[in-house]
C-alpha cells in the first residue's frame, strides 16, 4: 500500500519531577535541602531514511507519545532525561500543523533531523530554591508537560523529472524503456497508482531521476481521478515531462489533451504551471500521429516537443538527452515561501497579555494562557511554600489587579484548567 499522507498528534515526554528532600546524617543538624533536579522529557523527531518510501508505518498510530524523564532524588541526584523518539520518514516529508496550517519543516536529505515536539524540563528540586534570604525551601516542581502538536505529513517525491499526462497516453512504458524502473503497464486506465521512481543513465555519462505520476483527467485539481492526490508529487520536480498520444489511440484530440491538463496544473499550483516543460509525442507510429502533430505544432509554436514511438523503441535516446539538458539548465524553485514557516515569536508588545480572563454563565472567573497553565501544571500544591509560589507568580503577572478591573469580589471562584479556586486576600 503506497502511504503518502497521515494526520497524527504527538505528545512529548513530561520533564521528571523535583524533589524535596534534606540532608539527614547523624551529628549534622540542619543539613540543609538536598533534592534533584528532574530529567527532560523524550523529545519527539523526524528523521529521514531514505531505504523509505512511504508512510505506511505511521498510518494506523493516531498518537506517538514520548516518555516522561526520571524523576529527582534525595542526596542531590538528578533524574536522567527519557530517551528520544526518533520516528523514520522518507526523503520528501513535509511535517505541517495541522492547526495553523504552517509548515513546520520540509525533509529532503538522507538522515535529516528535525525536533517536532520538545519534551518538558525537569522540574527542580528544593536544592534549586535554595537562596540566602531562605536557605532551606520545603518546595520543588513537577517536570514541565511536553509540547503536543497535531501534525500533517505528506510525502511529495524527489525526482529531476516528471511524467504527467492523461491516463494510458505510455508514461509507464517510457520510464520502464529509459531506467530501472519496472512500472505496472496494462491496457486499462489508472495501471499507475502510485508515483514510480527510476534513474535514467545517458551514454555521455550523464543522469537523472525521472517519477511516473498516475493519470490526470479533468478535475483532477479538485480530486477526480487519482490526480488531486499526486499532483503534489511533480511539485519537487526541476521540469514537467509532458506525454501526450499523439496518434489519438482513444479518439481524443492531442491538442485538448494539452489543453486539459495544463488547466489542472494551472488550478492545482503556479508553481507548478510555471516548471519548464518539454512535450513528449508518443506513438508516433499510429497513422494519425503525423497529421496531429503538424496541428499540434501549429497551435504551440514555442513549445518544445520531441517525436518517440514507445512500442517501437523509437526516439528515446534523443528525448533522453534533451530532458538532460532541460534538467541541467533548471535551477529547483523553494518548494515552500520563508513566510510559510512556522515561526517562534521573539518579542511581546508591551500591552500583550499572555493570558485572558473571562467570566461564564455561573459567575466563573476563568483564566487560559499557557504560561498560567504551565505553572499551574508544574505546582505542587501539597507543598505549602509551592502554593505560596503559585500565587506570587500569578499577582507578579497581573492577575489579580486584572481580576479587579474586570469587577471580581472577593469570594468568587476562579477556575484554571480543571482546578477551581477562590478569589481573597
């Protein structure tokens, strides 16, 4: 089964928790706070493999999720961070969220890495809060929650070249004449339905990877045929190997053919509309072929078309070098814009809060951002001096005086996540 499309969420492995802990050893009184820190959480990474082809491995895993780092210990022993989950992916993913709709990376080189979600920090044990102004803190953390994301993957193959055109125009015989390809080929529509990969050697040393698309039909842009699915295939191509049946086997005229599937690509992407072309004429040996040809020729006067016979092994040396040479003259346009990026905010305005309050139908206060939600996460609350923390951190971020102006009493219950608490001094 050829995979190139799977929507899976990822979750990071917690940070492990602080301790509180202290130094207890006969005739040392007062030994002072000795808890460790916890260890980071697994992170979660792509990376390519490029023995891979497909997705398949990650279509039936709704979630991946990474382990949480060891937990602090007594006599300052920190937790050791979880082992990283490294998930295999072939040469051609692109990782989008699936939420933002920005591209989180785009992995093209065997071995590439790229860290999806980060695993939390380890929370700190009480030796961390140590300070001169109070030596010996009852207090420490739970680790920080890893980062989830729901995310996209699409696998658009990597090839110089490559074969569109309407179904059973010879796309398939071509490439298995040229490379080392062995495509299904049969008499019917649709033989083809899975990008076909093969590496086309030339007699002057030169050579190239040449990806045999399924057939497009009209509306294929908009998901008829098997087109919509694979057109994102010829988008990493350097040029579009156009094949057209130029001796109208099925009836269908060459020049509507043309027509047609320029109109999809034009309404699928510009991109991929503005990739050099080259017009394969194949079948060259039925009667029609010629007189097609000469209409064809005079109604696209600029383009570049080259005459084969497929089944007769005709033409192919020629077409070779000539999409060689368009390949060589091609530079490969950023499949992506800069700005398409997911990106990391680096600054505040001054007036962003990183939080908002609002009240619901029973007269509840509540709180979201995730700042407070990570704080609230990371308190132990069975620990007096955390809850103290907890609230010092949130008046330091303007809560409360928020709160007040936005007409809170005293008494009123304020909720944050799933935790309720009350409004005093």
């Amino acid at each position: 089964m050829y995979v190139d499309e799977v929507v899976i969420e990822l979750i990071a492995g917690n940070g492990g928790d602080g301790c509180t802990s202290f130094r207890r050893e006969k005739f040392i009184p007062l030994g002072g706070p000795n808890g460790g820190n916890g260890g980071r959480g697994s992170n979660i990474i792509f990376e390519v493999d490029k023995g891979l082809k497909t997705l398949i491995d990650l279509k039936y895993k709704k979630q991946i999720k990474g382990n949480k780092g060891v937990n602090g210990k007594g006599s300052n022993k920190h937790g050791a961070n979880a082992k990283d989950v490294v998930i295999k992916v072939p040469e051609g993913t692109t990782v989008i969220d699936y939420d933002t709709g920005l591209v989180i990376c785009d992995l093209i080189e065997d071995k590439e890495r790229y860290t999806i979600c980060h695993g939390g920090r380890g929370g700190r044990g009480n030796k961390a809060f140590a300070t001169q102004e109070e030596p010996a803190p009852k207090m420490s953390e739970y680790g920080e929650p890893g980062e989830i994301k729901k995310v996209k993957c699409e696998v658009k193959v990597i090839a110089d070249a490559g074969l569109i055109g309407m179904p059973s125009v010879g796309k398939s015989t071509i490439l298995s004449l040229i490379s080392n390809a062995s495509p299904k080929i049969a008499a019917y529509h649709f033989t083809t339905l899975a990008p076909n990969l093969g590496v086309v050697n030339l007699k002057d040393g030169r050579k190239f990877v040449m990806a045999d698309l399924p057939g497009l039909i009209e509306g294929a842009s908009e998901g008829a045929g098997l087109g919509e699915r694979f057109l994102k295939h010829a988008m990493r191509t350097k040029v579009v190997v156009h094949v057209l049946d130029m001796g109208s086997f099925e009836g269908r005229s060459p020049i509507d053919d043309y027509k047609q599937i320029r109109k999809e690509l034009e309404k699928y992407d510009q991109k991929l509309a503005r990739k050099p072309e080259i017009v394969i004429a194949n079948k060259m040996d039925l009667p029609k072929a010629d007189i097609n040809l000469k209409n064809f020729k005079k109604k696209y006067p600029k383009l570049d078309v080259v005459e084969i016979s497929a089944l007769n092994n005709k033409g192919l040396d020629n077409m070779m070098v000539r999409i060689a040479d368009l390949i060589d003259n091609t530079e490969l346009e950023p499949l992506y814009e800069e700005t398409k990026y997911e990106s990391h905010i680096i600054y505040k305005f001054k007036n962003e809060k990183p939080y908002t309050i609002t009240r619901d139908s029973e007269g509840v206060w509540i709180i979201k951002g995730a700042e407070i939600e990570k704080l609230l996460r990371m308190t132990k609350f069975q620990e007096d001096e955390s809850v103290l923390r907890f609230g010092r951190k949130l008046r330091g971020m303007g809560v409360e005086d928020e709160l007040e102006n936005l007409g809170a009493k005293r008494g009123d219950d304020v909720q944050i996540l799933d935790y309720m608490f009350t409004f005093k001094e």
